[in-house]
C-alpha cells in the first residue's frame, strides 16, 4: 500500500490504543452439548447463549462441528491469493456491477480501511434490489468470479461456506430458543438468502496508530461467523464500560456476532455490539467471516411474540434489501453523509 494516504487516518478519538486490554470474559461457548438427549444439557446451551447474547453481543464457539481441514484449506488457499501482485488480483476485481471478487478500496465510517478483501456469495445467483430506492423493482443477479490461481481457491471458499453455513443455522435454533420461541422461528427468513463470505486480508501497516484495518462498526446481517488466524486485533466495545476489548485468538474456535437484524427481531434484549479491527506493523492478518443474512425480501421488524404492552415494538419496519443496497453505496465512494443504521428506524 505504499504511501499512507491521508484517507486511511482515522480521527483522533477513534484511532487504537497503544496498550491493549485483552478480554478474558467474552463467553466461550462449548456446543458438544448439541449432541446431548439429555434436555437438561440443552437448556443450559440455550442459558448461556442468551447470557452472551444479552451482555457481550459476541462469544466464541468450540466443539462448534467445522472441520480443522476445512479453516486449514481457505487459509492456505487465502494466503496464495493476497500475495500475488495487485495487477493479478485486479482480473477478479469487484465493482458497482458486480460487487462479488476482490477490493482493496473500501470504506469504514468514511475512513478507508486498511486491508484487501475477497467475497463470494452463498445462493448463485443471489438476487438483490438493483437500487436503494424504495419505488425501483427492478432486481440484479449476482455471480462469484474466481481467480486462475490459487486453483484450490474456489473449492477451499466452497466448502467453509457450506460448514460456517450449517454453523450459523445451528446457532439461530439456539438464539431463537433462548428468546422463548420455537427452534425453527427464523430459518424461514433465510430461504433466498444473500449470505457471503468474505476473505479479509490486513497488510503490515506503517501507522498502525493512526489506521485501522476496519473502522467502528455494526454489523447489519443477522449472525457472523468468523474465524481468524492467530495474530489477533478483533476488538470489541465492551458493553459495561465502553472499553475496547482485544479478542485473544482460541485455537480452533469461531467468534460469533450477534448483528442489528437480531436486534431488531429480538426487540433489543440482544444488541449488535460495535467491533474494530486493528493491524500490525511487521505481521500481516487474514480473518474469514461469514455474513449470515436473510433473503432481499425480508422486512425486518421486531417479532410479533417479543411485542407486548408492556414491550411494544422499538422499531419501525424495513426492507432488509434496500438497507443493505444502501450501506454498499459506502464501499466505493467516501460519503458526505452518515450511512442507514437501524437507529434510523427507531420508534
């Protein structure tokens, strides 16, 4: 990356501290008991995925049924295809057209992040609005592109969609029981989905005190799932103090994320939590979340059985497609105003 460019730099109350509180109490989440017959076992599952859910927005999963092999895969086929030149990398190059291959452009709260990326998409085609603007019908079709090399590249992506998939399908029964309602109250949402996964690849970076490899942020799905290698720099906005807490990388274990869609369903007893990523100056990072998100379609709104007199409804209904279309727009141009959040919607 050359030269720092001045649209890396963060503002000075966002930019990372020096000295890093490493979190020793975000939940690690054993999900063995999913093979138990004993309801007992179950239920505690289901308690302690509502205590993460509630306190920390995020947690960690082991025993979680992905494979070793699987991770090992996309790591090894991921590391390949950031270390070849910018100019090879370019041929499966993302766009407004087809937002589907590789970036290394894009935006964070108007503030350039400091990484390349890699996306690849669940359903293909998967159908979105073509537009942000509620009156526009016309849908577009998106297509992965994927690159010559590495060859492996594409059935590494493959098979860790497929696994982090059923992951995120396991997880929702579990959030929806620990809401109170039946196991299988949201995997209906998902049934056009338009999930992705993303490769994330952080450069060594020659001012890790003045940019960030992702800038503050929510995450507007419903669930990620995400596996990072051992350098570490996820942080997470402690929801007691407002502190930012280092994520200590668990061999083998994927970090979990509640995002605003779950907020929104489950009224606010769960709450997207706000995360950054920071870099290093001599190591180079790779992380690979997997964008779990519901079909264009979905309108978005707190669940009818979470809704009471007591607990009437905090949030005004969206079209799940057109928010999303709308956050894209930021990933190609720096904006002169703040992207849509769900606080926009709020009753």
């Amino acid at each position: 990356m050359g030269e720092v460019d001045p649209a890396f730099i963060q503002d000075t109350e966002h930019r990372p501290k020096l000295a890093v509180t490493e979190a020793d109490g975000i939940p690690l989440i054993d999900l063995s008991a999913l093979n138990s017959t004993d309801s007992t076992v179950i239920a505690r599952l289901v308690s302690e995925i509502a205590d993460a859910c509630e306190n920390w927005g995020f947690f960690q999963v082991i025993n979680h049924g992905v494979p070793v092999g699987c991770r090992e895969k996309i790591e090894s086929a991921a590391r390949k295809f950031f270390a070849q030149s910018t100019e090879e990398k370019g041929r499966v190059r993302r766009d407004e057209r087809n937002p589907m291959g590789y970036y290394d452009g894009e935006h964070t709260k108007n503030v350039r992040d400091w990484k390349e990326v890699f996306d690849t998409v669940v359903e293909v085609p998967t159908v979105i609005p073509a537009s942000p603007d509620p009156d526009d019908k016309e849908l577009k079709l998106l297509f992965n592109q994927w690159p010559e090399y590495p060859s492996d590249l594409r059935e590494a992506c493959e098979e860790y969609t497929r696994e982090t998939e059923k992951l995120s399908y396991k997880l929702l029964e579990l959030i929806s029981l620990s809401l109170g309602l039946p196991a299988n109250r949201l995997s209906s949402f998902f049934k056009d989905q338009i999930s992705f996964t993303r490769l994330n690849y952080y450069p060594p970076c020659s001012v890790p005190h003045l940019a960030l490899g992702v800038g503050r942020h929510k995450d507007a799905g419903a669930l990620t799932v995400l596996a990072q290698d051992d350098v570490g720099g996820l942080e997470v906005k402690r929801k007691t103090d407002g502190e930012w807490i280092r994520v200590k990388p668990t061999p083998n274990a994927y970090i979990i994320n509640v995002g605003d869609i779950i907020q929104v369903w489950s009224n606010d007893k769960y709450e997207s939590v706000e995360h950054r990523v920071t870099v290093k100056s001599k190591k180079e990072r790779l992380s690979f979340p997997f964008f779990f998100t519901p079909a264009h379609y979905t309108v978005v709104e707190p669940l009818e059985e979470l809704v009471t007199h007591q607990n009437p409804a905090k949030y005004k209904a969206y079209n799940w497609g057109k928010f999303i279309s709308h956050r894209n727009l930021s990933n190609f141009k720096k904006l002169n105003v703040e992207n849509v959040q769900i606080y926009h919607f709020r009753i």
